[in-house]
C-alpha cells in the first residue's frame, strides 16, 4: 500500500500512457472489433485518428476479414477496386496476387471445402521423418506413419 500511495503522489498515475507498440496496434487491426476492450478501442482509435492511411489500412484489412470469416467471396472483385482506387502500394500488390488465381481464391472465401486436414496429415509424417532423421530405415519409418495415420 505504501508503494502505491508513493506512486500516486508522486503523480505517476496522472502521466500519458507510452504509445502502443507497432506490434500491439497491428494485433488490435487484426482482431475482430467486437473482442476489443473498451479501452482498447479507444486507444487503437486515436492511433487511426493520428495517422489517416493506416485508418485506410484498417478498413481494407476488417472488410477482408469480413469476406474470409462470413464466406462471401462474391464480394471479392469489389473488394479488390476499392484496394486498387487506395494509394496503399502493400495492400494493392496483395490484391492484384490474389487475381493472378481469381478462381480460386473465390471459390476459397466461397465454398465451406478445406484442405485443413490434409495439411494436418502431411505436416506430422514430417515431423516422424524429422524424429526419426538418420535413425532409422524406410521400413520403420513407414510403420510410424501408417500407425499415426490409423490412430487417427
């Protein structure tokens, strides 16, 4: 108790709180606005409010996560004008990406299909062939992954 009544007279609490980080604001962006605290809200705003292209940043980075979480791949060729019309050189090399397979991507933010699975396979027989790397032959490294794969 001593401590914090020496904290708070000497006038420590009344100070400005030190700038997030860039990392910290980067977090905020990417996180849906509705998790946000209050208080973290309103810091991330007057950050945005500072700083008018990483506000336009956010904006294209929520819409994109919109289009991702709520499967609306229909929506993916406006997405991408409104990126392009933007001076964001970053997000507009992102978007012109993401046309070089336009098929593809849309059907991705459209159809509830995913390869999750399959990469979840691949990525532990590789991580038995990393255990096993120069202990073992074929024979038993076969093994492994064939009981991995059944047990699953």
């Amino acid at each position: 108790m001593n401590l914090l009544y020496r904290h708070l007279g000497q006038g420590h609490a009344e100070d400005a709180q030190p700038p997030p980080s860039p990392r910290r604001v980067a977090i905020w962006i990417m996180t849906d606005p509705a998790h946000l605290s209050p208080g973290h809200t309103a810091q991330l705003q007057d950050v945005l409010d500072r700083c008018q292209e990483l506000k336009q940043a956010t904006g294209h980075v929520r819409a994109i996560a919109d289009l991702l979480t709520q499967r609306q791949g229909h929506r993916l060729d406006d997405w991408v004008n409104d990126v392009r019309a933007s001076n964001l050189q970053p997000l507009r090399s992102f978007a012109e990406g993401l046309l070089i397979d336009h098929d593809a991507v849309a059907a991705g933010l459209t159809l509830p299909y995913s390869n999750g699975p399959t990469e979840g396979v691949i990525n532990k027989i590789k991580l038995l062939k990393r255990q096993l790397y120069g202990r073992a032959g074929l024979a038993l490294l076969r093994k492994r992954i064939l009981l991995t794969i059944a047990r699953n």
